[in-house]
C-alpha cells in the first residue's frame, strides 16, 4: 500500500528535514543508479551531493524518468524529479534538481523487513525474568524477528507476551526496546517494538533498512540479468548473442571489447539494412549504434536503421566527435533506451550504463522486487 503527497508545503518540510539531517539518497534511472546526500532545498530547486563524476551526471542522470528515494521516519520516500544542472556548495560539488510536485509514501502500516542481517545475537527478557539468548533472523523498524538457541515452551513465552530485547546491530544503532510477541513457533519468534523506537534509533535504523533494500533491489536484478529474457517458446529460449555494433568503424569495435567484456561478445556489423535484419535474428541483448556524422542525410538514413532495431532490441547512440546534447534529442526522438558521446576515459560509465539497459530490458522493465511486510 502506498499514499501520494501532493501538498506542496508538505513536500517542502519533508524535503528540508532532509536536507537538515543531510539525509541519505538514491537517484535512481531507469538504467543507473547512484548514492548521494541531501543538501539544501533553495527556492524552487533541490541541492544534492554530486558523488559521480561530471559526465556520469550528465549522460546518466538525463532522463525524464529520474527519482529520488531516501528513508523517512517507519519507511521510504519515492519522488520523480528533472536534473537542472550542476553546482557548488560549502565547497561541495551539488546537482541541482527540481522540486518534485508529488512524493510517493509506503504505508506506514508496515515496514521492509530486511533479511540480509549478517550474524547478531541478540538477547531477550520474558515476563518470567528468565534471560535467553537468540539469532537475528531479519529487522525492519517496526519489528523483528529471532531464532532462540533452544525451544520456547508456554513457561518461558506465549504471544502477546511483553518482552525487553537487546539488538546490537552495530557500533551505531543499538536497539534495546520493549517488544510484544506477534508470533511464536518453537524456537522462531515475531516481535513487534511498543512502543515505537525512539526517534534517535529510528532514523539510523531506517537508513541501514532502506540501504540492505537497496542492495536487495540490485542483487535480484543482476540474478535476472543472469537468467535473460522469459522464456515463451522455443524460438524464445535461445540466449541473446551479444550486443551488437552497427559501425563502419572497426577501431571503436576494438575499443568497446575492453569495457564491455564482463557484459557478452560484441560484434560488429556494417550499417546497412540487410546487415542489420541478418545481425537482428541472433537476438543481441543490445544495439549500439554508432553516430559520427551529425548532417540531415546521415541522421534521416540513422533513423531508419535505429527503428529497425528498436523492436528487437533496446538501443544504445554511441557518438564520436559530435555533440552531446545533440545526441539525447535525437536519443529521444529515436526512442532510444540512452546516448552518450565516447571516449576512451568513458569506457566504466559504457559499461555500468550497457549493463542497466541489459538488465531493465531482460527482467520486462518490471520492478525487480516488492517490498515485504510484516
């Protein structure tokens, strides 16, 4: 379950408490996604932390389709927001972003329950005074669940006993609160915190939720990655074979096997048609399509070539010795995943931004993964 805000004084408290704890943040696209902090909020424009380099910002973050997502109170915030430009401030290199008209709220009912937790013993006390030791099983910041180190029989607990637990989870965020068993099974055991964490324990546990979220979310996406597209028939089974270079060029081919070798084999084909519709049956899992020359007639015979790929596969405009603005608008018009113009110094960036559209494309364009609730 989700709300929508959409009052604006109310999207500018929530945004300036952020800014004021300099809140974490995750600017996510459809193909990348980058950690940053809040800043400030001044006027009709939001300052954040520029953790990538100037050219990752602008060919990775230029999207329509750019959102924040950061921790908020019991859960997470989501908000889609534009890319202004770059800045500085206290010496810190800023982007700047539009404020966003509205911000998606998960129900405060529940909370992401994160189950990658690592080893915590944790220790609880039941109505009896008795002490008893158990394994962090996973956390959210409504509750917990726990594995005790040996059965827990009605004289030791019953559910909706009231119970003190300790969780170290670590040097920061110590959780010693009181609790009520929700669920109880021999050894393994709900709990829920009541009442609520206070608020010095609740915001650096829901930024260390929001992060193993995170993690999880990139986690299942490379396992989808892994598995391709879903299989419907026989035909559709087959693995993609590679990504697949429409250039003249043979030099750039050589240039891309470097930064693209983690990804699957690149070959190259002449752009023409016919090379293009016998490359396009070996379903590649990516066209880059090469763009050097910027003249009318080049781009008009480009289109045509670009859209004969579009419905195979998602499509990458790689440009050499061309405007970079240029190359999104046509990007765009084109209805290409993403463009960026090469350089051998751009060659990580390729590879992230390859590797996202891969992976958005083989998972459907879905969202990898829910948020489970307690």
């Amino acid at each position: 379950m989700a709300s929508v805000i959409k009052n604006t004084e109310e999207i500018r408290e929530i945004l300036g408490e952020a800014c004021a704890r300099r809140e974490l943040l995750v600017l996510d696209t459809p193909y990348l996604r980058f950690e940053s902090n809040f800043l400030a909020l001044q006027g009709g424009e939001l300052q954040v932390q520029a953790t990538m380099s100037r050219e990752d910002a602008v060919y990775g973050l230029r999207t329509s389709d750019l959102k924040i997502r950061f921790p908020h109170g019991l859960g997470f915030y989501e908000a889609p927001v534009k890319m202004l430009g770059l800045d500085m401030i206290e010496g810190r290199r800023t982007l700047r972003l539009s404020v966003p008209r509205q911000i998606l709220e998960n129900d405060q009912r529940g909370a992401y329950r994160a189950e990658r937790v690592g080893r915590v013993t944790t220790t609880f006390s039941t109505p009896k005074a008795q002490l008893l030791t158990a394994g962090l099983v996973d956390l959210s910041t409504t509750g917990a669940r726990l594995l005790a180190q040996r059965d827990l029989s009605v004289e030791h607990l019953m559910v909706e006993d009231r119970i003190t637990v300790s969780i170290p989870l670590s040097e920061e965020i110590q959780v010693h609160s009181e609790a009520i068993v929700r669920h109880l099974d021999t050894r393994r055991m709900g709990i829920e915190f009541v009442p609520p964490l206070p608020r010095s324990v609740q915001e650096p546990l829901s930024r260390w939720v929001f992060m193993r979220r995170e993690e999880e979310q990139e986690r299942l996406a490379r396992r989808l990655e892994m598995k391709g597209p879903r299989a419907t028939s026989p035909e559709s089974a087959l693995p993609p074979q590679g990504i697949l270079l429409v250039s003249d060029d043979p030099g750039l081919e050589e240039a891309l096997r470097e930064p693209l070798r983690v990804l699957r084999s690149i070959f190259r084909v002449q752009p023409t048609i016919q090379s293009m519709k016998d490359a396009l049956t070996s379903k590649p899992s990516l066209v880059i399509f090469h763009i050097r020359d910027l003249s009318l007639d080049q781009r008009k015979r480009s289109r045509t070539l670009v859209e004969l790929a579009a419905g195979k596969a998602p499509v990458l405009i790689l440009g050499t010795e061309v405007d970079g603005s240029t190359l999104f608008e046509l990007s765009s018009a084109w209805k290409a995943a993403s463009a960026m113009a090469w350089s051998p110094q751009r060659g990580p960036f390729l590879e992230r931004l390859a590797q996202g559209i891969i992976r958005r494309h083989s998972s459907g364009g879905e969202s990898p993964i829910a948020p489970r609730e307690h």
